[in-house]
C-alpha cells in the first residue's frame, strides 16, 4: 500500500496544531489569554518557535480556532439530520454536548473567546426550539413578529439558563437541565 505523500503532511499538520491547541488549554488553566505568550506556549507544546509561526501568530489566533473547532463540533451534534426526533430530544442532546464540553467552553467564556460559539448556539437553538413551527400562544396562533420575538426571547433564556450550568457546575444532569428547559418553555406554548 502506497502512502500518499500530502497525507503524510496533512497528519503532521494536524498534529502540530493539535500539539499547540492541546497546550495552550492546559496553559489557560492558570495562566489568562494575555499573559501566554508564544515562548511559553512553545514550550508547553514542546516545539520551536519556527513551526508555531509555520500555523499561527499569535496564540489568540490558536484559541479562535479552537472555538471555531467546537462551533463546527456543535452544530454537526445537534443538526436535525443527525437524528433528534423532537426537540425534548434535541435540548437532552444539546444539553450531553455541553456537559461533555464543560471545561472547553469555561475556557472559552473566561478568555473572552465564546462570541462564536453563543451566535452558534443562538442560531441552532432558534432552529431547533421552533424551527418553521407554528407556534401558538394559550391556543391561539401568533403573527411573524411575535414568533420573532417569542424566539430570541427563548433562545436568549436557555442560553443563560445552560450558561450558568456549565460556568457555574451546578450539579444537575443534561436530562434535568432538559426537562427543565422542556417544561419552562411548554407551559403556555405549543408548536404544531
């Protein structure tokens, strides 16, 4: 079996960057985004300087593409196509997501690096709590506008509620943080 030789590259260049990405995770830990300098960072990741320049040029441009990475990660776990029969099942598999996260995405708020993934989140979260629905309110249905509203109102609670949860390692299951959000939001709405 022949190796192709741009294989090769591309599995070393993966690994470097995930030698550098692991690294300064691990320097994030103790050390804030502006006190990490390159030297150390290199020296976290037991490589010189020269091959840190080769794929970033600054460690806040490694950090970016770390939470570039969760976004992606993110979206392909909770995309309708991957499954979720309704959206009980949609916030429990969001929920597993972002305990299994946790420490990543406290990493990120706490570097100031979260913007991406909470306009991410915003947009699956609209997508996925009403979608296309038709949303009634106390039974009856609701104008453009309002469903508009009624979503960034949704979406901006449940990104606070599960924020707290993760930032804060309140000690509750993805289940209970489900049903919780489940049954808050379906207590005076129906979608159809």
């Amino acid at each position: 079996i022949k190796v192709n030789p741009m294989e090769k590259v591309n599995q070393r260049v993966a690994l470097t960057k995930r030698l550098i990405q692991e690294a300064l995770l691990r320097l994030l830990k103790k050390t804030p985004l502006a006190k990490v300098s390159v030297c150390a960072l290199c020296e976290e990741a037991q490589i010189n300087r020269t091959t840190f320049y080769r794929h970033y040029e600054t460690p806040d441009d490694v950090l970016s593409e770390i939470a570039a990475d969760a976004v992606q990660q993110f979206s392909r776990t909770t995309a309708p196509a991957q499954g979720v029969p309704n959206e009980k099942q949609f916030l429990l598999k969001m929920c597993e997501f972002l305990q299994a996260n946790a420490p990543l995405l406290r990493i990120l708020v706490q570097s100031n690096a979260d913007k991406p993934f909470a306009a991410e989140m915003y947009r699956v979260l609209s997508a996925g709590v009403l979608g296309k629905k038709t949303v009634l309110y106390r039974g009856k249905p609701v104008d453009e506008a309002t469903f508009s509203l009624i979503n960034s109102y949704f979406s901006a609670g449940i990104f606070a509620l599960v924020r707290l949860w993760i930032l804060e390692e309140v000690p509750k299951t993805p289940a209970e943080i489900a049903d919780l959000i489940y049954s808050s939001f379906y207590h005076d709405f129906a979608l159809q």
